[in-house]
C-alpha cells in the first residue's frame, strides 16, 4: 500500500469578488487542516456582464497568480469563470482544478422532488448554458429554468445585503422565474454572491421551495480529490488562512465579515495584471 503523502501547500480559492467566501467557509468547516489562499478579483468585479473572451484573460491572470503561490489545488469559487473558462483554466493548471457548476447540479439534482428546477445565476452563466447541461447529464428527466440577475452581484459587493433594494431586485428576479414555470421546488443558487442573500432569497420562495447552492457539494468534491491524489495535509495546528483582493481592502472587508464574523482572517491587496486585450484585426 502506499503511503499518503503530507502536502502542506495552501488550495488556491478564485472568484471575481467576495462571493466565492461562501465556499471557501464550507471548505475550511470541512476540511480545517487545509491551508487556504484566497483570491477575490474585486478590481474588475462583476465578471457575469463581460464577454467570455474578458472573463476568461481575467479568470487566467488570477490562476496564474494562484499558481505562482504555490496551491496545490484551485477551487474556481466563481460559477461565471467555472461556466466560461473551465477548460482554458485546466489547459493553465498544473494542479487539479475544481469548479463549482457540477456540484451545483449534482445538489440540485438531489433535492428536487418535482423535478423542476430553477437556477438563478449572472448573465454570463445563464447564457453558457452550463448549469441546464449539467443538470440535465446529472439527470436527463429533469427541467431547468434559468434567471438571470445582474443587479445582484453588484449589491452584494457594495455590502446590500438586506436592504429595500436588495429585497425588490430578488423578488422581481424569482417572481419571473416562478411565473415562468410555477413547478418549480428546487432553487438552485447559481452564482456564490447569491448564499449571502439567502434570507431574502428564502422568504420570496418561501419553505415549499428547496434553496440549495454548491458551497457543500464543492467541499465534498475537494476533499474526495485530494484523499484520491492521498495529498490532504497533516493536521490543522500549522493551517494558515490567507485572503487577498485586488480591490478596496476595507469595502471587502466589512462584506466578508458577515460570512466570516471574528474567525476573519486579515485582508491583503494585490495587484494583478491581466494581458492586454488582443488588438483588433482590422479587415479593411
Ligand atoms: N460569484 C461569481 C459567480 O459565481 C461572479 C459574479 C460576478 O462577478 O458577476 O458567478
């Protein structure tokens, strides 16, 4: 038999902004004796109205930041760049690389009862189609109905996360997804901002829906991986927690402290500088 070996390098955690919080909590409740090395692109936050081709240039800078650290795993926390840039971020990788798009469908595979889910998600999700893919090759039987939300993200960064504007912008999303298809019993919370709006998300539903997002199924498919690789480290007493954004240290603090409360650990800024946007060919 061979013996497992002790890797204590940190699993690198990506996302465009604070969202991605969401599942870097349930991973380190599940896993404490991983160190972990959080990255939030909050410079260039929100990816989900960009064009692929810009998600995918900013999506790399982070993971060739993330790699130059040294992680031994990276977790794309982000379902916009999991949804866009999936196979380009793998192609980049020299580690094993985690999204958050197939444990997503896989929890809400599981839970729906109906059979009809619903996926609320930033636009640039909705439009890869990744998540009605997904579910659909988790379980062909099902009916996917999408919603996209771009007001959400935005509110979330700036820390609304319980306001008059928060609440009007949830229910005027889930009162269209719910009118177009009122079977619906299986909420699926397609983008990691949106587990921070889960009380309003909740109470529009209200409690014949299942709200479910992919924080925990992620944790389960890191953890599986690196038992599989035998590359878990050894124990948590020398695990270290470290957060960086390229944004505004202080606006990312005071978000991340409703996810982290006191256990947050601090936050450094970081530059990262993604290539150039290639020149247009001009045809002419
Ligand atoms: N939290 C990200 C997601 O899961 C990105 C949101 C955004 O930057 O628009 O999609």
């Amino acid at each position: 038999m061979t013996a497992a070996r002790i890797d204590p390098r940190p699993i690198g955690v990506f996302d465009s902004g604070v969202g991605g919080l969401t599942v870097l909590s349930e991973l380190r409740r599940r896993l404490p004796g991983e160190s972990t090395l959080y990255l939030g692109d909050n410079a260039r936050t929100p990816y989900g109205p960009r064009p692929g081709d810009e998600v995918r240039r900013f999506t790399a800078a982070c993971v060739e930041w993330l790699l130059a650290a040294d992680v031994k795993l990276l977790l794309i926390a982000c379902n916009t760049a999991t949804a866009q840039a999936l196979p380009e971020v793998r192609d980049l990788s020299d580690v094993p690389v985690v999204g958050v798009v197939r444990p997503g469908a896989l929890a809400a595979a599981a839970a729906t009862r109906s059979g009809h889910v619903g996926v609320v998600a930033t636009a640039g999700t909705v439009a890869s189609g990744a998540y009605p893919a997904a579910i659909m090759k988790a379980d062909p039987r099902l009916a996917v109905t999408q919603q996209a939300c771009p007001d959400l993200v935005p509110l979330v960064e700036a820390g609304d996360l319980d306001g008059p504007r928060a609440r009007d912008a949830v229910d005027g999303y889930l009162d269209r997804l719910l009118a177009t298809d009122p079977a619906i019993d299986t909420l699926l919370l397609g983008c990691t901002h949106y587990p921070l709006l889960r009380p309003l998300l909740e109470a529009r539903v209200g409690p014949g829906v299942a709200v479910v997002d992919s924080a925990f199924t992620t944790s389960l498919a890191v953890e599986d991986l690196l038992d599989a690789l035998g590359v878990r480290a050894s124990s948590g007493d020398s695990a270290t927690n470290r957060i960086v954004t390229t944004g505004d240290v202080d606006a990312f603090s005071t978000v991340a402290e409703r996810v982290f409360g006191a256990e947050l650990p601090s936050v450094e800024s970081v530059s990262v500088e993604p290539a150039p946007e290639p020149a247009s060919v001009d045809a002419g």
